[in-house]
C-alpha cells in the first residue's frame, strides 16, 4: 500500500489543531509540511513558530519540505522541531551531497526534492544516500495546481535507476495528486503521495485518505 502524506498546507490554519487531530485519527501515514520562504518559491506559508504548535499535536511522522533557499542553515532547527524526513531542493543546494549529509548526521532521513524542469539524472552519482525523492509534479509554492503529466514518466526513470544500484530510495510524489492519477502512479513506481487539496476540500477528508491509503 502507498504512504500517504496530506499536504497540511491545504488544512484550514484558523483550525490548524482540529486538522491535526484529524490526520492523527486518519489513515494517514505521515504529515507532510511546506516550508516556503517567498524568494525559493513565490510564495510564503509558515515558519518555526507554526510547526512548533503543530509538532505539538501530531502523533504521526512529520514529512518537512524546505523550499527555501541556502536550507542548511536551519537544520539544526528543523531535527529540534521533529522533522523525520527533511527534504531540500536540489535546485537550492550549492553543495547536495553534504546538506545530505548533515541531514543524516543530526538523525534524520534525507530527502530531495526535484522540480518539474530538473531530470532525475542529477541524483545518479548520489542517489544511493538519499532516502526519499520528492518529485515535484507541480511548479512548486502553490497548492492547487494541474498535475504534469511527464511526472509518470521520470517515475520510471527513477525507479529504473533505483533498481539498477539496488537503493532503497522512497520514491514521493507532490503536486495535483487525485483519484485519477494516483493508481498511475503507484504503478508507475511510487511509494509515497502528497495529497494537498484533494483530501482537505472534500467533504469526508479522512475517506479520501483511506481511499487513496487503498489503491
């Protein structure tokens, strides 16, 4: 069965207590967080302060996604506020292979993140270190947004590579995911998927979840 991540950015923030709890009693597996800082991405959704009141209430494993630019500097911060899996972007990492690093250093699973434009050849040389991939099938900093479709197929690519250096890499996938595309997707080879809108605009979010936890 996939790993099933809600997007807690598409919760209602006035609410944000009422959701987590709701998530914590769902089929969910893990919490996924946005962390975006406005120059990364065009878009700003919250910082330290607000995933510190959230850890609070989870019970689940938080799933951090940074994007945000130079996010070795807050590490650290992100292991004190109880991110299991911290993901950076490929694409805002000057160094990858020793953000990865620190990341495992300080007792974290390290994840990357890749955006629609960035081929997955990037990670070949590396790819054995990362734990997760985050394929970005959206342009990230917004939730919302048309699912692309080219994502099946870097699905494949990623996992052909994968098996080809027997890594154990968790393959996710973030952006647009629904009922449509989902089972394409675990067929395709993912293991893990962000459900944003989709799950927190239905009428019955944690039946969605359980839903998407069945395909």
């Amino acid at each position: 069965m996939p790993i099933i991540a809600p997007s807690v950015l598409a919760a209602d923030f006035a609410n944000l207590q009422r959701d987590v709890e709701m998530l914590n009693q769902s089929q969910a597996d893990w919490l996924h967080i946005d962390i975006m800082d406005g120059v990364f991405v065009p878009n700003i959704s919250f910082g330290m302060p607000v995933l510190a009141s959230l850890q609070r209430h989870a019970q689940k494993p938080l799933d951090v996604h940074l994007m945000i630019v130079q996010p070795e500097r807050y590490l650290e911060e992100f292991k004190k506020l109880g991110a299991e899996y911290l993901t950076v972007h490929q694409e805002a990492c000057t160094h990858l292979h020793r953000t990865l690093q620190q990341i495992k250093q300080l007792g974290m699973k390290a994840g990357v993140a890749l955006n629609p434009h960035t081929p997955v050849q990037v990670l070949e040389d590396i790819l054995q270190d990362i734990d997760l991939v985050c394929l970005m099938s959206v342009n990230p900093g917004f939730g919302g947004q048309k699912f692309i479709t080219q994502t099946y197929q870097k699905v494949q690519k990623l996992k052909a590579m994968r098996e080809d250096i027997g890594a154990k890499t968790l393959i996710e996938i973030d952006g647009g995911v629904n009922m449509d595309n989902a089972k394409l997707l675990i067929e395709a080879g993912a293991d893990v998927l962000v459900a944003g809108n989709f799950v927190f605009s239905s009428p019955n979010p944690a039946q969605m979840i359980a839903e998407l936890k069945a395909l």
